[in-house]
C-alpha cells in the first residue's frame, strides 16, 4: 500500500493531519521572525589597539606591526589588512570562506596574549571582535526640547532615556551623539603656573590620590565587628577648590587660589541635527542574535511611553530598519499572493471544472503553510530572499497536484471516484517525484558551497527544497483523499472526446474550443516539422548561437540597484579642520537638501576625526518620501545632489544611494590595490593611472585614496641636557600632553552621577610653540623644568593614517563606472596593461571583484546541475540516451532567459544567474512527459504515432504547468514594491526561459528522438544484415562440407 492509497482509504486521518498543517503553518507565520536579509556571518575579524597621542608612524612601528606579526600565522588567513592612525591601530583579518569564526576569534585572542606584553605601557588592551552584520544600527532617534538647553537636553537623554531603551528586548548598544557633557574644569595660567613651579601631572597625581574612598578594616566593639573606612572623595566643587598644595618652596595654597576650578558644561565633540534643527542623535543597535523587526517593535514601545513621561521632549524617527523590512516583505508578500490566485485561476481555465479547482486551491496553501511551518523550525527567518523563493515557487507547487489530477481525471471515466483517484495517483507515483527531485536537486550546489552567493542564497534553496518536497507530499495523500470525495458524479468526458468540436463545456466554452483547436494545429504542425528535421535542427542551432551572443550585450552586475529612498552624503574635510568649519559646510548641504519636495527627513552628524572612516569626515542621512509619492528615482535625486556639492572647494563631498542590501558587497564598482614599500611612489603610480583611467568614457569617477598629510610639530628631547635633571622621555610626553590637551585625572560624584575632572593650561599653553616652551615638567629631585631646556621644536608633515596589507604598504584607487558593474572590465584591462616600477603591483577589489568571484561559484554550480540532473534523468530512465534527449531542453532555455533579459534591458546578476540554475531542474519536467509517453507507447503505436500523439495528448497538460508557473512569476517580474527591482531579473529570466524551452522542446524533442531512433535503426538493420550474411556464409559452408 503506498502513501496515496492509505490517504484514499483513512480520510479522516488524513484530513486532520492537513488540519494540523493549516494551524502550524498559521502559527508559525505569525511567529516567524522577520528581517530584510538572510543572516550572514562574514569570515573577517578585527583588532583594535589604542595609543593615546601617537603618531600613525608611532602606530604602526609599535603596535601595528607586532600585532600583524602574531596574526600572520593564524590558521585559515586569507588576508592582513591594517589601518594604523593617530592613536589607534586596527587589524582587519579576512578567513577563508569555511572559517569556523568562534574558533578563529579564539586562536587570535591566544595569539594576541603572547605579544600583549611586548606592546607600549600607554598602549590599551588589544580587543578581538568579529565583523558582525547583524549587529548594526536599528533605529536612528533624534530628540528635540523648546524648553531645554542642550546640556540639560544632554543631561536629561543620558539619565531618563538611554537607560530605558537599553533595556528594550535585544538591544545592545544605545550610543549619543551631538551632547555635551558636564565637566569640572581646573585651568591655570601658563605664566602663573610657571611662577608657582606647578607641574600638571602632579596636580594629578594628587586629585587621584585624595578623591578616595577606603576600607581600613573591621574593629570589635563587644560582640560585634564594625567596619572602619576612610573617606576622602570630593563631595563638591568647593572641596575642589580648598585642596591644599604644597608649592616648591614648600609653601602651602589651596589650589584655588592658583587656579580656576570651575563646573560647566565642555565643548561639544560633535553636532546633530534633525530637519535642521539642533538635536542629540541616539543610535541604537541590536544585538547580533536578535531580529531586526523584533528590536524595532520594542524600541518603538519605549520611544511611545518615554513620550508620554517627557512632554517637553520631541522625538524623531529619524530612520528605522524593520520600515524597509516590512514594507519589502508585504510588497513581496503582496506578488506571491497575487501569483497564487492567478495560477489557481489559470488551473479554473484549463480544467473549467470548479470542484477540480478547489483541490488545487486547497493543495497550493497547504504546501506554502507546511514550508513556512518547517523553516520557522529550522530557524531561516521570513525575509526577502525567502519571501522571493516562496513566489517563484508558487506556480511550480501545483505542478504535482495537476498531474496527480489530471491523471485521476483521465480514470474517472473508468472507474468510480475512489479507484480512480487510487489508481490515478499510483500510476505517477514514481513519475513525479523523479520530477520533483530533478527540481529540487538543482539547488544542492549552492546551498552546500562555500562563498558570497552561497551565504546570500542558501536559505532561499532550502525554502524551495522544503516547499517543493511539502507540494509532493500534498500531492501524493490531500490531492487523491480530497478526489475521492469531491469527483463524485463527475464524469470527464473530454479526454473521450477531445477531439470533437461539437462537445458542449459547462465553462468556458471558448477557452475549451480553443485548447482542441491548439492541439490539432499542433499534430500538424508537428509532423511537418518530422517532415524537415535537418531544416529545423539548423534552426534550432542559430536561435541558440544568437541568443548565447546576448550575454555579452546584456551586462552584469553584481546585484540590481533597489531605490530605498536613502541618499549617504558624506562631506571629507583636510585634517585639522576645526568642527565649526565642519558644521558651517553641513548646513550649507542641509540647506539644499531640505528643498528638495521629495524629502521626508535629513539628520546630520558633524564630528571630529572618524576612526571607521580614517578621515576627517562628516555625514547626512536623507530619507525620502516612498516611491509611491515621488517622481523621480533616488539615484535622480542623488545625481542631482552630487552635481549641486561639486561646487563646494571646503570639502570633498560625496553623494551615493544607499543600499542596505548592497552595502554588504561594497559601494565602489571596481577598486584596485596599489602595493609596494615607498608611499610617494605608490602615489605617482595612483595618479598617472587615475588619469588615463579617466580617459575611457564608462568611467565616472575615479579617486585615489590617499592619506593627506597633516601638519606637526616635533618635540625632540635632548637627552643630555634632560638626563641633568634626571627627566625621561615619557615624563616629558606626559607633561605636555596633560598641558596642552589636558587631562581627566578624577571624577566628581553629584547625586550618584559621575562629573570628569580635568586639567588644563588652557589655550595659552597651545598658542604658539613659545609657550609650548615654557611649560614646566618637574624633576625627581623636585625643580621644575621649562620643557624649552630639554628638547627642540621643528615642524614636519605626516601622513594621517598609514594601510598596509599583508604587510606591505598600500593605498586604494577606487573606479566608478557607468551602467552595470560588469563594464569594468575594460578599466581592468588598461591596469593590467599598465607598466609598474620594479617591487610594485596591483590587485583587483571591490564590487567588480565579488562579482567575478559569484559568478564563477554559480557557474559551478550550474555546471554541477546539469550533471546531477543528467545523472538523476539516467537513472530514471535507465537510459543515458533518453537522458540527453530530455536534457536538451536546457539549453534553449538559457536561450529564452538572455532573450528576456535583453527585451527588459536587465543585467545578468546573481538573482537571474539563480533563474537559471532554477531552470535547469524545472525545463526538463515537460520533456520527462514527452519521452516517459513515446517510451511507454512506441511499440504499441509506433515510433512515428508515438511521437505524434505525445505531444498531443500532453500538451495540455504542459500548457498548463507552464502557465501556471509563469503567471505565478508575472507579479515579481514587474518589481513592484519596495525590494522589488532586486528580484524581478531572477523571475524575468525564468519567465523567458520556460516559455522558450516550453515552445520549442514540444518539437525538438519529437525530432532528436527521430533522429536517434532512426540511427539506432540503421545500426539494427545493418547488424541484422550483417548477421543474415554471416548465416548465409555458414549455411553455404555447412553445404560444401556436406558435398
């Protein structure tokens, strides 16, 4: 007994068994967490070291290199890149795709700890951290007060809003930016400092060692212990102020009568504003496991109640992620529900029978709820990969379910309901799950690869996989139960009478008229392309030549662009600009964009040095109004943008459409890495290329990334003259940087709130190199010394920032083409062409490189598909021969897919690379009918009549199939919808292909069937006479030996 006959005969099983689907699946959408993209784990992981006040070169030597010399030997390297800056080192490490990162981020923490000793004192602990996507920002919050200065406004943030939201469910960083914050500032007077002999860095030793608490012990007071503590920390400013300090002559002030000791509020590090308002920007980011759509709903909760207990405060979504997330997901939703009720009607038209369609109806949401049931078990979230997969798939899960039908159907004229639909449903048991494994099996590659486009699609092959195998299980127990009880009384008397026009249909008469009317002109047409085989295999070969030319025509690109309504401005300053300058060229761009009538809102960020970026940069996020509402695209918007800024000589500014899709394989279209040991060099080399580069018209921009240099001043000791007075070199670095910067020697506790303490000579210890002179350092022997005594001052240019990868130097030249990625390949040609000086080289990066190396990965695995698919096709057949002559229909449609892409002008991505493989499992279907007929029906009719009527008989059949899962595709073609473009390739080529395979296998297979039988004929009958002669030789023998 298989699985459809004990359905038919236990229905009632049956029947709640597909109720228990129904209620899971439900449950289970309602419960499956929801993101814009598949988790992704990158195999690269950082190091970062900080070095307070230290030079990049400073970096590099003392920490950098080391860091990069115990990295080297990390099992798995596949690259060593690292930026050292002023005073902060990063190490970026790139594994091999297959790097299990835990046990990677494991071996370089071991590595670290053996040179961690060898590192500078000042140098901070080196800390690990793997490159998370999944733990980047989520919501973007601003806030606004009418009645608050922005201290207060700061004060008020960091103590009644940051600790509510960092509790919100799966939040794991709450960061503030554009604040400022409360400080005690203690600043003397560089010419009274130098009177009194006061050395800063022993003010500070001083503050830290009287601002204490300390436990002293426990005494006994009869039977019970007491605690003894000490207690010293400042309770106010005044203690402050009061602090006695023995002055070099021994004399004792209060250190308020040499210095101002003031509470105020500092200056500001950066500024933030929102719609070009003065606001505190609050940044919060999720943690790596948790879902995106999830951290959003419980921010917003605590943003609605925060509202609510601060009236007077305003907040501002500036942007949240989970927006884009689900409007993508309902608007992919939206195509998949619109695919499924069409192939459904499609099924109505061609079965024109309502009780027939209503099982299709009922197996096509079954087999999706039972999918989705499954991935929220296995944990692949709902998101837009996933989403798609389940789209495209629609029409292909009624494929089995028609079969199984249209089977029952063709006995139901025979039979009663029950046998019909046990005997139908047995009769294609084997036929259409070797169908559905040569589907399913195409995706097996690249799910279990290695790579980008593996890391991208895996979820989206194991959701099809799923789906496919829930469809076939539907097909093979809910199908043949619902027709065993629904057909009773139906008797189909086309298939009796399919070819007499004069039947009468109760739906549809001219559909049905139509589809008789087809397969007649079909038998005709076939046979007389039986008729001239070699003139329509010739033909066969040309529209395969000219469509495989369209792949050079049709470009390609790594991902197609999806207009978010995101624009990234990003504004680079010379370094050493001050903030204020900053701030003056943001409000310049903020002006501009703030009259664009598609805008929704522009927050600005304007801070000092950037240690992601190594720059001194400042940034604008501008969200537009969605695409419903707006005319023109958002690269429009931002070329416009980028033309208006090009006018602006303060500063570099770049405007760029943001993608969170896209952004996970680089901005840039192709960047080359210039590697050798002299900068200036590498320099020379980056320009000259830049300008032939910009010779060729594809070419856009071309920049070279270079670190510009930043002016210093040199403090060189002499050691002689410091060696009198018994100063080192670090006492002396240490008594400059507390004078001139300054420095947090201790904190002041206020109402259980921590307020920094900082030292300060204040401007005039920085005015000039005069007064750096006369900053004093005290000696052990207690004399303070002029810092103009024991050391030189010069001026000297130096880099800002210094690359080095696999440690070797390098700087990036990075290109921006215009159309589609794969155009960059000429740029490529004329670097390789380019003639480098000895000891330097190049290598390629970017989007262009990721490209090439996706591509190829899915070449392979299509070239993997074929052969299982071939390998699959043998075994069922048992026949290499019928193999081949099934797999022929893959090629036409590749054929059909280049054609539709060039029609659509759409590039060959990675989504329409994946509609093809998905097309090599899904084309052959139909030849598998063709063949599995003129097999099972040759010796009966005849090869010819078997050829024939295979077609006929079965044509509709894979009308229908092919139909169904086309109109099912036809809503995600159009890319409608947020997230729409980047999917509408991959349902574009799938379209074209199946048509184009569907149409033209219908006769080719017929005709190399022909071919190949005729051959074998020929072979047969030349053995036959062959072995007629032998006999006849043997027969004549046998008489002579008689005579």
């Amino acid at each position: 007994m298989n699985l459809a006959s004990l359905s038919i005969r236990r229905p009632v099983a049956t029947a709640m068994l597909l109720v228990m689907v129904i209620v899971l699946g439900v449950f289970s959408l309602t419960s499956i967490p929801m993101d814009l993209m598949p988790s992704i784990e990158l195999p690269v992981a950082m190091v970062m070291t900080t070095y307070s006040n230290s030079s990049p070169e400073e970096v590099e030597n003392m920490v950098t290199k080391p860091v990069e010399a115990a990295l080297a030997s990390v099992e798995g390297l596949e690259a060593l890149i690292s930026y050292s800056m002023e005073g902060m080192s990063i190490v970026a490490v790139q594994f091999t795709m297959d790097t299990d990162m835990d046990f990677a981020s494991l071996d370089m923490r071991e590595k670290i700890a053996l040179i961690s000793d060898y590192l500078p004192e000042t140098a901070s602990e080196p800390m690990v951290m793997k490159l998370d996507m999944n733990s980047l920002p989520v919501v973007q919050l601003y806030i606004t007060s009418d009645t608050m200065s922005l201290a207060e406004l700061n004060n008020r943030i960091e103590n009644s809003v940051v600790p509510y939201l960092e509790r919100a469910s799966g939040v794991a960083s709450v960061d503030v930016s554009g604040g400022i914050s409360e400080e005690v500032l203690i600043e003397f007077n560089q010419a009274e400092a130098s009177a009194y002999g006061i050395d800063l860095a022993t003010i500070s030793q001083i503050l830290m060692a009287e601002n204490i608490n300390l436990p002293a012990g426990n005494i006994n007071r009869g039977s019970s212990e007491i605690i003894v503590r000490t207690i010293g920390q400042f309770e106010s400013v005044d203690d402050i102020r009061n602090l006695p300090v023995t002055l070099g002559d021994y004399s004792m002030v209060r250190l308020g009568d040499i210095a101002t000791v003031t509470q105020h509020y500092g200056d500001p590090s950066s500024v933030a504003r929102i719609d070009g308002e003065t606001a505190i920007g609050v940044m919060i980011s999720k943690q790596s496991d948790a879902n995106t759509v999830d951290v959003s709903d419980a921010v917003n909760k605590v943003i609605k109640q925060l509202e609510a207990d601060n009236p007077e405060l305003n907040f501002i979504i500036g942007s949240d992620s989970a927006d884009y997330i689900k409007s993508s997901i309902m608007s992919v939703g939206e195509s998949a529900v619109m695919g499924g009720i069409l192939a459904v009607l499609v099924v109505f038209l061609f079965l024109r029978n309502v009780r027939s369609t209503l099982v299709i109806a009922v197996s096509l949401p079954t087999s999706i709820l039972a999918a989705i049931a499954v991935m929220n078990a296995l944990g692949i979230t709902l998101n837009i990969v996933t989403l798609c997969s389940l789209t495209i798939v629609v029409g292909m899960l009624v494929d089995n379910s028609i079969v199984v039908l249209e089977n029952i159907f063709r006995h139901r004229n025979n039979y009663d309901a029950h046998t019909a639909a046990e005997v139908g449903a047995k009769e294609v048991f084997l036929a259409i799950i070797a169908s559905t494994a040569t589907t399913m099996i195409v995706f097996v590659p690249i799910a279990v690869s290695k790579g980008w486009a593996s890391m991208m699609f895996a979820d989206f092959c194991w959701t099809i996989v799923i789906a496919l195998a829930a469809s076939l299980i539907v097909a093979l127990t809910v199908v043949p139960m619902l027709c065993s009880k629904i057909l009773q009384g139906t008797v189909s008397t086309e298939y009796l009478r399919i070819g007499e026009k004069r039947y009468k249909y109760k739906f549809l008469p001219k559909f049905g008229e139509f589809i008789i009317e087809l397969t007649e002109k079909y038998e005709v047409a076939v046979k007389k392309v039986l008729g001239r085989r070699k003139k329509f295999i010739v033909a066969c070969i040309l529209i395969f030549v000219l469509s495989a030319t369209l792949v050079l025509t049709v470009g390609f690109e790594l991902l197609p662009a999806t207009d978010e309504g995101s624009i990234s401005i990003s504004a680079t300053f010379p370094y050493g600009t001050k903030l204020e300058d900053k701030d003056k060229v943001m409000r310049e761009i903020e002006a501009e964009v703030l009259a664009l009538p598609e805008l929704s809102h522009i927050s600005v960020t304007t801070d000092s040095l950037s240690a992601l970026s190594f720059s001194e940069s400042s940034t604008a996020t501008v969200s537009l109004v969605s695409k419903e509402d707006r005319r023109r695209s958002t690269a429009e918007i931002a070329d416009e943008l980028q033309e208006k800024f090009d006018r602006i000589t303060t500063a570099d500014v770049s405007v760029s459409e943001s993608s969170s899709i896209g952004s996970m394989f680089g901005t840039v279209d192709v960047s080359f890495l210039i590697k050798g040991q002299d900068r200036e060099t590498l320099e020379g080399i980056g320009y000259d290329l830049i300008d032939r580069i910009e010779t060729l018209d594809i070419v856009e921009h071309a920049s070279l990334d270079v670190s510009e240099g930043s002016p210093q001043v040199l403090v060189k000791i002499d050691r002689t003259a410091a060696s009198y007075y018994g100063i080192t070199a670090y006492q002396l670095a240490n008594s400059l940087s507390t004078a001139i910067s300054g420095t947090s020697s201790t904190n002041l506790t206020v109402d259980g709130e921590e307020i920094a303490v900082k030292l300060s000579l204040g401007d005039s210890a920085s005015a000039s190199v005069e007064s750096m002179k006369q900053i004093m350092v005290s000696s052990p022997i207690g004399t303070q010394v002029p810092v103009g005594q024991i050391a030189t001052f010069e001026y000297s240019n130096a880099p800002s920032y210094i690359q080095r990868d696999n440690q070797t130097n390098y700087i990036t030249l990075n290109v921006y083409v215009a159309g589609s990625t794969g155009q960059a390949q000429e740029v490529i040609s004329l670097v390789d062409d380019y003639l480098f000086p000895e000891g330097y080289y190049v290598e390629n990066s970017g989007s262009y490189e990721t490209m090439m190396e996706s591509f190829g990965e899915l070449f392979k695995a299509l070239m993997i598909a074929i052969a299982l698919v071939f390998l699959l096709l043998a075994a069922q057949f048992e026949s290499m021969l019928l193999a081949f002559i099934v797999m022929m229909a893959v090629p036409f449609a590749m054929s059909g897919a280049f054609l539709a892409l060039f029609i659509t002008g759409k590039a060959l991505s990675l989504t329409s690379f994946l509609g093809l493989i998905m097309l090599v499992g899904t084309v052959v279907n139909n030849s598998i009918l063709l063949v599995e007929f003129i097999k099972q029906n040759e010796e009966e009719m005849g090869v010819y009549d078997a050829l024939v009527q295979a077609g006929k008989l079965r044509l509709r059949p894979i009308l229908m199939s092919c139909v169904t899962t086309v109109v099912g595709m036809l809503p995600m073609a159009f890319g409608r919808g947020d997230g729409g473009e980047m999917l509408a390739p991959m349902a574009i080529a799938m379209i074209g292909g199946l048509m184009a395979s569907t149409l033209i296998t219908l006769f080719l297979i017929p005709v190399i069937y022909s071919i190949i039988d005729d051959r074998k004929n020929k072979k047969r009958n030349a053995r036959e006479e062959k072995m007629a002669r032998i006999k006849l030789l043997e027969e004549q023998w046998a008489m002579e030996d008689a005579q």
